[in-house]
C-alpha cells in the first residue's frame, strides 16, 4: 500500500472522564483511542482518503486495542512496531468543570519510563514508505524527547529531500517538555522543514506572543510556511498562504460534549482537501464542520465522520459543498 498521507508520532489510549467533573471527584473513564497524528489519520480515511501510521506500541492490550482501531478504521498499520520492552503509553482526559477546557495527565516520560511514546527511533521509520506518499503529518508531542526526535527529523529531512510535504501539528502540551524555551526551539526548527503548519489558538499566542491570529499566521509564514491554520474553537478558524490568500470562516454551531480531537479532525479535512487539490474556501469548510462533529460525542475520534455523515451535516447547514 502507498498511503497519500503518512502520519509519524505518538498513538496512545486516552482514559476519557464521563463526567464534567474533577480528576478528583471522577468515578469513570471511558477508554479511547488517542494520539494527535493518529485521530488525524483516522479523520483522513473517513473522508475517502488513504493513510498510514509509523509508530510504536506496547506489547499489551492496550497496544492491541489501538492496533485494531487503526485497522478497522482503514489505516495502514504495516510500519508500526510493537515493542516488547514497552507498555503501551496512557493518558486520562478531564474537563474543568468552570470552563470545560481539557486537562491531561500523562503516563510517559519524565513521570514514567519505557512507554511507547519514547520508544520510536529512527530504525523504525520506513524512508521508502514516506518516499512514496504526499504528505508526512508530524506532531510536536513525539518531538519533547529522544530517540523520538531524532527519528521524526530524520523521516522529516528524507521527505523533504524525496518532494513530499511536511504537515506540522504542535500539539503542544508543557508538561512533557524540559522547558518553554527548548519547545519553541525545536518548534522553530520544524516549521523551517514543514510547508503546512496548524496551530490552536493558544499554541499559536505561545509560540509568536501574538494574540490576534493573523499577526501570529504571518509569523508563521516568515518561516517559510505555504499554508497556516490557527484554529480559533468556537470562534471558528483562519488560514492564510505564502500566495497572499486569506480565508476567516466561523465556527458551526453544534452542542459540544467533549472537544478532545477537534484540532486533529480539523486538520484531517484540511489536508484531504489540499490533496485533493480543492480551494481554499471549501478546504476550511470542510475543516470547520469535520472539527465541529467531533466535539458532539466523547472520544478523540468516537465522531470523526465517514464522508456520507460529513455531506449530510453541511446540506443541514444549507451549505451546496460536497466531498
């Protein structure tokens, strides 16, 4: 199989409180499949695109569990190793109950040793596998540590050398990184390397101390970045291009439950539409309404839509836009 999108990083299992509640007064989590690069991989193949994974699992059930969902779900699983001499990596999700925003905890590197996440290295990565697709998705998460990030940038500077665009999502989490000032280095470094690039709101203020979203996408693309996306959440989002194209769409309105994978459906409907070479305007259209659909249910990818689901929610939006 020769994927048009192959994602490198991490694929975890997120333990999902059901409740709104605090870590603390939290009785149930519900487990789910996890892993920016990989929900965003799973978004890709439910909208008629192909995908496939390099990454690195656990020996466990766990690591069984999130192979499966990869393969039910379309993506190729040929290049992901499982490791014996790892456990398959851990996160668990609540939401403040005050303002219902995201919180993790992680079981990985610095708290816990010999997880999946740290276990990738560069004798994992297939370079004749990532030759052979358009796009190589990356996630800053796997860049916080080695042999993870030397293994990234290596599959990252082989794309680049081989004509394949690089697609870069910070997904920045602080707690996993040694300091602020090591994130925004590397982060600088990649979006040397990457041609599209999408950040949250807060990623985008953190990396370009930039709160308006155009000053922080023009940031970006200083960098030599030909497409920006800074996800803005209820307010909707904004892409800007190296071409001078400028396209500001508001969010759809949707009851949210939970927002854990909105940012990576996103970006699945933004790259299937560059793949398939669509305009600007329809590109984040289909972002928006696949990120809005995630948030309706629990689950990083519980909600991602199959192209069918996707078509009917924009005609309910009265919207003529098809994929």
């Amino acid at each position: 199989m020769n994927p048009e999108i192959v994602g490198i990083g991490e694929v975890l299992v997120d333990f999902v409180s059901t409740e709104p509640v605090s870590y603390i007064e939290a009785l149930t989590f519900k487990k789910c499949f996890g892993g920016a690069p990989m929900n965003t991989l799973v978004g890709v193949t439910r909208l008629g695109s192909t995908a496939g994974a390099i990454t690195v699992v656990g020996d466990d059930p766990f690591g069984q569990f999130l192979l499966r969902e990869l393969k039910n779900n379309g993506v190729d699983v040929s290049r992901v190793r499982i490791k014996k001499n790892a456990r398959t990596t851990l996160a668990f999700v609540a939401n403040k109950p005050e303002t219902g925003e995201r919180t993790f905890i992680f079981y990985r590197t610095p708290w816990v040793r010999g997880t999946s996440v740290d276990a990738l290295s560069s004798k994992d990565v297939d370079y004749g596998y990532i030759s052979s697709s358009r796009i190589l998705h990356v996630s800053g998460f796997a860049l916080s540590g080695n042999p993870s990030r030397r293994a990234i940038f290596s599959a990252i500077i082989h794309a680049r050398k081989e004509g394949v665009k690089i697609s870069f999502d910070p997904t920045l989490r602080l707690d996993v990184w040694r300091s602020e000032n090591a994130i925004r280095r590397i982060y600088r470094k990649v979006l040397k390397l990457s041609n599209i690039a999408t950040f949250s709101r807060e990623e985008s203020e953190f990396m370009f101390g930039a709160q308006n979203p155009d000053e922080a996408a023009d940031k970006a693309l200083k960098h030599g970045v030909e497409v920006v996306g800074i996800k803005l959440g209820e307010r909707g989002s904004l892409v800007k291009t190296s071409d001078g194209e400028r396209i500001y769409m508001p969010a759809f309105k949707v009851k949210a439950v939970d927002t854990t994978g909105a940012g990576d459906g996103w970006n699945a409907g933004l790259l299937v539409g560059l793949l398939k070479g669509w305009d600007l305007e329809k590109c984040v259209t289909v972002a928006n309404a696949v990120g809005a659909l995630v948030v309706t249910k629990h689950g990083a990818i519980t909600a991602l839509p199959y192209k069918d689901e996707l078509n009917d929610f924009l005609n309910d939006q009265g919207l003529s836009v098809r994929i």
